[in-house]
C-alpha cells in the first residue's frame, strides 16, 4: 500500500483505502501538524479532511472587529484575565454605573 504524499500546498494525500484503515493515525496527524488531507478514489481527488481549527476558520472567518478587540486585549495583557475576574469587574462596573 502507498504511504501518504503531500501535494503543492502542503496538504497530506491519501487514498480512501488507507484513509479507513488509518483514520485514527490520520486524525492525529492532522491535529499535530496542522495539515489537512485529500482523500483519493483510484488516483482522483474526493474529499477533504480538514482539523476542527481550519474548518470554523474557514466555515465563520473572524469578524474583523473581533480580530481588533484580541489584538488590543493582548496588548492591555486583559487576555489573560480567568472568567471570574472577569465578572468581577462587570460586577464592580455595574456598581459604578448605579450610584450615578
């Protein structure tokens, strides 16, 4: 049996054959390098295998006003905050905002 290939965009290829036979190994290396991979019938591309991680990125790509609320919280450092303090400071706004 043929070993997996990669084509021109880095993608792994496989054929449906060793794709079922090794869907777990495949899963895994899809996860660990971050690769997707085409699956073949009889040497003609049928399928697509993509990591959760590629599939909402390219399903729901980032709204870019998301994108500029991240960037500025990993400057502020904000994005490390726990969800507790989080809603602390929500709480501790709110407060704020009633004795106004």
């Amino acid at each position: 049996m043929a070993t997996p290939t990669a084509d021109k965009n880095g993608a792994i290829v496989v054929s449906a054959l060793r794709a079922r036979a090794n869907f777990g190994k495949l899963l895994r290396r899809l996860d660990d390098e971050r690769r997707s991979l085409v699956i073949e019938k009889r040497g003609t591309p049928k399928a697509v295998l993509l990591s959760i991680r590629d599939y909402v990125r390219l399903a729901a790509p980032e709204p870019e006003i998301l994108k500029l609320i991240g960037e500025e919280s990993e400057r502020n450092g904000t994005n490390q905050l726990t969800a507790r303090q989080i809603d602390q400071v929500g709480k501790a706004s709110r407060a704020t905002r009633k004795k106004r």
